[in-house]
C-alpha cells in the first residue's frame, strides 16, 4: 500500500494541479481550508507528503534503537535487520520525493508561461526540472531567461505583470513563450571556439540541422551548465537504449 500511495503522489498532484485550474470551488474550498486554524498553514500537498516524510524519522528511530541495544540481546539482529530493510525504503522514498519535486517545478513553470505555446507542449509526463537563469543566446543576440529541462532548453523572457496580472495570478513571476530547444539522446554539447561576440564562454548544442549558441558570465557558470545538459542528454540516451531493448524485432 505504501508503495503504491508513493508510485501515484506523482499523478494525484497533477491531478490537483488540474483541479485548481478547472474547478474554481474545489479552488476556494482549498484555499478556505488553509486559513483554518486547524490545517496549521499547511496546505493539502504538504498534507499529502506527510505519509512519504515518516520513513526517515523510522530509520533515524531504528538507528537509535540499536545503538542502545546490546549486542548480545536477542532481538539486537532483528533490529540489525530492520534498519537495513528501513534505509532501502528511504532510499527508494527520497528517489521519489525528487521526482515528485522535480514534477512540481514542472508544473510550476508551466503555470508561470504566457503566450502561445506549441502544441501538447505539457503533455510530456517524463519532463523533468533541472534548473534555470539568465543566459546570452546568440541566435537571438539578446539575454534571455532560459529554463532547462531533461528534454529541452526553454527561451523566455520576464514580463512585467499587468494590474489584471497581479489580481489573477496574486503576483507570480510570469515568463512569455519565445521559443524551445528540444534536446535528444543525439544532441552534441560542445565548447564553442567561434561567434563569441563579447562573451568567452559560449557553448553549442546541436540536434540534427538545429543548433543554439548559449553565452555565460564565466567558466564556473558555463561549466555547470553544460554538465547539466550532458547530463540530460545521457538520460535521454540511456532511456532511448531500454525501449531500443524491450521494442519487439
């Protein structure tokens, strides 16, 4: 049961999400919820975490639980042994709290875009968060802020919140659309010796025909970057192998 309640937290907060943006009475209800003394200013997905957060308050009780009991006692093994089988848990629960908050920054972002969007842009289930900031890009010739995911490089721009904007959206960062770099398990990441204009640490991606030139403030960013992106380009590999492997002849 715990680990199905674990598998589907994914799904019944997209499911949530979905709610509170279709169904303005579940929304005020929420929202009515949370000013309850009673909810202690939690709101209903910090509720839902609370279950996946119990595990490692077990292991940290199991570990003080054999530290302070004698070798030689007979259930010392039994402890031993349950400590064990509790960090296995935790550690597939942590794996799936990364998910989880992976997915909802996610979500978030999509919540905070403005403009028009391609097609089926938020249907990916397996699009994953993986970080974000202000970036030279060089085809647009301009810094833009730039969100990165496993499977794409998203190009937008902060914009400046209407008066309608501030009332709906109660002041959220909002970011136009202006384009999308879709990353593969065939995208090249490499350093850029050219085109470099005014900046000295620009690297390239290159998928197919397509390629964007991406300018940073210093090594240090520009490294950080690029690692992050090959490291999205491996998974992108590494997925596109095991469906290659379990795709029948």
């Amino acid at each position: 049961v715990y680990t199905s309640y674990c598998n589907n937290y994914p799904k019944a907060l997209t499911r949530l999400s979905y709610l509170c943006e279709t169904n303005i009475e579940f929304k005020n209800h929420l929202e009515k919820c949370l000013i309850d003394p009673k909810c202690n200013d939690l709101d209903f997905t910090q509720f839902l975490i609370l279950p996946i957060q119990r595990i490692p308050r077990y292991v940290l009780l199991l570990n003080d639980m054999v530290k302070f009991t004698p070798p030689h006692h007979k259930d010392y093994a039994s402890l031993v042994t349950a400590v064990g089988k509790m960090r296995t848990v935790a550690e597939y629960v942590n794996e799936r709290k990364r998910l989880v908050e992976s997915l909802q920054q996610v979500l978030k972002v999509q919540a905070q875009l403005v403009g028009k969007l391609p097609e089926n842009f938020a249907a990916n289930p397996s699009r994953r968060y993986i970080g974000e900031g202000f970036l030279f890009v060089l085809q647009k010739n301009k810094k833009l802020y730039v969100f990165l995911f496993n499977d794409l490089l998203l190009l937008t721009k902060k914009k400046k919140p209407t008066l309608t904007d501030i009332i709906r959206e109660k002041e959220k960062e909002l970011y136009k659309y202006l384009g999308q770099f879709k990353i593969t398990h065939a995208t090249q990441v490499v350093e850029d010796p050219l085109n470099k204009g005014s900046y000295n640490f620009v690297i390239s991606l290159i998928e197919g025909d397509e390629h964007i030139g991406l300018g940073f403030a210093d090594e240090t960013e520009k490294q950080t970057w690029m690692n992050n992106i090959k490291t999205s380009v491996q998974q992108m590999l590494d997925a596109w192998k095991t469906m290659s492997i379990e795709a029948p002849m």
